[in-house]
C-alpha cells in the first residue's frame, strides 16, 4: 500500500459518501444517473469474486463489501424507494448501456491476464468501469444546472482513478516487474473521460459559480 | 508469482 493509492481508495469512498448523503439529505436522486449506478455494481460484483477466496488484508475486504453494499443500496434506492424514486430523471436517463456491458466483456474475452473465469471477469470490470460514468455524464450536459453534492460526487469520482494512476507509476518505479497495463491503460482512458467535466468543475470553482457542462 | 499476476488492488 503507499499514499498514492490510499489516497485513491479514500477518495473513492468519498464518492461514495458524498453520493450517500445526498440521497439521504435531499431524499432525491435528481442529477444522478441510475444507469452509471447499475454499472459501478455490476463492475464491484464482477471484479470482486475473488471476496471470498482470496483473503489479502482486513482492509480489502472490508472495502469490497463496502463498494458493493453501497453500490447495490444505491441502486435499490433509486429503484425501490418510494420518495427518492420519484425524482429520478428517467426521460434525460437514456444512454443505452447495454453496448458498453457487451463491448467491454467482448473485449476482456479477447485481452486479460490469464483465461479464467475470475481474471476475464476481472478484466471486464475493468473495462467497464473506464466507462460507466458516460451515462452520467450525458445526464449533467442534458440536466443543466448540476447541484453541489452532485458535482462533488462526479469529482471524487474522477479523481481516484487519477490517484490510482500514480499508485501504478510509484509501483512500476519501485516494485520489479509490476505491471498492471490492463487497469493501467483502462485507469487513463478513464480519467480522461472526466477531462472537460474537470475544466468545467475548475472554472465553477474559481468563479465561484453554478457548475454548467455545455449542452 | 502469485502477487505478481494476484490483484491486491481494489
């Protein structure tokens, strides 16, 4: 473990619980794209299968179930609970991710580590979490105006996949033959998605304005 | 190898 990629899971448990709050504070889901949340927990539960038979520390399991419960409740709220669903943009909620699921296991079929069922499992999870936030992308261009916990959330969100790309720099750098060029090459494809929201969330910032994607 | 090819990230 170093700081780079501490930092990261910090970060990213953040996200979380910054998305939690939210639902919780507002009761609304209004902002949020329930697609990217279906995904997340599709990448939790696939890249994690491994929860139960390989034991690395306390604080990795205790993360995974963490990322999954939270992903999973999530979902149901936005799903299930009387108040909150109501306020789910199901009309501006549109991109059909059923193309991003098939092409990134397509595609761990093709490339992963080893060829079992765990590493392409492993692998499309990967993959696909370099672009579940699309769906919620397209949803703040289409909402408009982005409300704060909402920007906060798509930020920290963005940004722990950063710290995990110096994570793999400081590893390769310190670690003999580490190499991770699946999440390592996924992990800036990613980021890099989060680019122009990044400007429009630094502008907001230093403008001390609404945060605004343009249409 | 294990560690190598193990993935001890989230």
């Amino acid at each position: 473990m170093n700081i780079f990629r501490l930092a990261g899971d910090m970060t990213h448990l953040l996200s979380i619980l910054v998305l939690l709050l939210k639902i919780y504070a507002t009761k609304s889901c209004s902002g949020i794209s329930r697609k990217t949340q279906e995904l997340y927990a599709i990448v939790f539960m696939a890249r994690y299968l491994d929860l139960f038979t390989d034991f690395i520390s306390v604080y990795n399991t205790f993360m995974k179930l963490i990322f999954i419960a939270s992903s999973l409740a999530i979902v149901w709220c936005m799903r299930f609970h009387p108040v909150v669903r109501r306020s789910y943009d199901r009309e501006l909620d549109t991109f059909r991710y059923f193309f991003l699921v098939g092409a990134s296991f397509a595609l761990a079929l093709v490339w992963h580590d080893k060829f079992t069922l765990q590493e392409v499992f492993w692998a499309f999870s990967i993959y696909l979490e370099a672009v579940a936030i699309l769906p919620q992308l397209v949803l703040l261009q289409r909402s408009g105006n982005v409300d704060n916990l909402t920007g906060q959330y798509v930020f920290f969100l963005g940004a722990y996949r950063a710290f995990y790309i110096l994570n793999w720099i400081y590893r390769y750098m310190t670690e003999p033959r580490f190499t991770r060029w699946i999440a390592g090459i996924s992990g800036v494809v990613q980021t890099a998605l989060y680019a122009d929201f990044f400007y429009y969330y630094f502008i907001s910032w230093k403008n001390n304005s609404k945060l605004k994607l343009p249409a | 190898d294990e560690q190598e090819s193990g993935k001890d990230e989230l």
